[in-house]
C-alpha cells in the first residue's frame, strides 16, 4: 500500500482555475470495502464564479449546495442519466464553483476498478469523468464528503511523483462559454480523455 499524505484544505489555492491546474498530479484516494483505490489525477476542468456553464451559475439548490462548501468537498451529481461524476468544490463557503475530475491514472486497486470497469485497458479505467467514478464506485452518497485529511471514503493525498509538463485545452461537451481554456491534463499520460492537443 502507497504511503501518501493527505492533503490539507489550507494547501488547496482559490480560484478554482488554479485549483484545476494544481490538482494535477495529486492523488484522488477511495477506500472501498472492495479494497482501497488510488489514481493520480490527470485532467480536470475549472467551472469559475459566473460561468454560464457551471451547475452554480443560478444560485444555490439542493442538488448543487455542495459546490458552495468551502474548498475541499465532493460535489457528485448523475450526468446525462447514464453515470456520475465528481467535483472537487473550489471556492469560500457560500461562492459556488468547482473543479470537474475528469481523469485518472490508476495506482492501486486496479483489479478492484476492473471490477467495476470488466474488459478495459488500465489506462483506461478512470479515462473520463463517467468511467472515473464507476470505477471508483463513486456515487450520490458520497456529495458533500470533506476530501481534505485521511480518515474518510473518498480523500486528497499529495503527489506520489514529480508531475509531467501541464498542457490546456477548451473544456469538454458544454454548450456555453467553450472559448474559456480552463481544462489542464498531463502531457502525453495516456489516461487522459480529451484531445491532449494544447491550445
């Protein structure tokens, strides 16, 4: 088992822009009853204060309130009824905005993700926010989980090696606001979704 260090809310960076950007290479650690799942985070897209495209463009609701939580809690919501994905809230309490995880690259429990994920290549087991949080078994239960400090089913740890050069893209199947370059992903990490041809 990985020794990693978990992240402190104090170390997460406000906007959330810089947190998209700082987040990769950090670790998105799951402990599952299946066994503990790890991955490096490499690719994620910011969703800023006033952003058309953003679940808390219109204020606060139910379903949104977790991205208005200080920076540090996971915001999980059931996308196009197929699967779920996972945010990482991004700004003071009471401002809503958020950093979408759109990709892993797996560490430990890769068979546990196969599991989850039967017939996919390592690389791509978490390739995608949808396919991150079925492999991780990542659901509605766990919105509004405190992902800084160890302790619970779903937290931030520290990097578990030097992170590779950081490229940026136009974020991924939005209607609004498509000009904005707020998606970041590793350069050449084959876990990456997106079209990994920078801007």
């Amino acid at each position: 088992m990985l020794r990693l260090r978990p992240l402190l809310r104090k170390e997460l960076p406000v906007p959330a822009a810089r947190l998209a950007r700082w987040l990769i290479g950090k670790t998105l650690v799951r402990e599952h009853p299946a066994g503990r799942m790890s991955g490096r985070i490499v690719e994620t897209e910011a969703y800023v204060v006033g952003d058309a495209s953003g679940h808390a463009y219109r204020g606060k609701t139910a379903r949104n309130a977790s991205l208005f939580l200080e920076r540090g809690h996971a915001y999980v919501y059931f996308v196009y009824g197929c699967w779920f994905s996972l945010n990482v809230s991004a700004g003071r309490a009471g401002i809503g905005s958020g950093v979408l995880l759109r990709a892993l690259e797996p560490l430990e429990g890769v068979e546990v993700m196969a599991a989850s994920r039967p017939g996919a290549r390592p690389a791509d087991l978490a390739r995608g926010p949808g396919r991150l949080a079925t492999a991780l078994g990542i659901t509605r239960d766990l919105d509004g989980q405190d992902l800084c400090g160890a302790g619970g089913p779903l937290w931030l740890a520290d990097a578990v090696r030097k992170r590779g050069r950081i490229a940026v893209g136009r974020r991924i199947g939005i209607s609004r606001e498509i000009h904005r370059p707020l998606r970041f992903f590793e350069r050449g990490n084959p876990s990456v979704s997106g079209p990994r041809k920078p801007l």
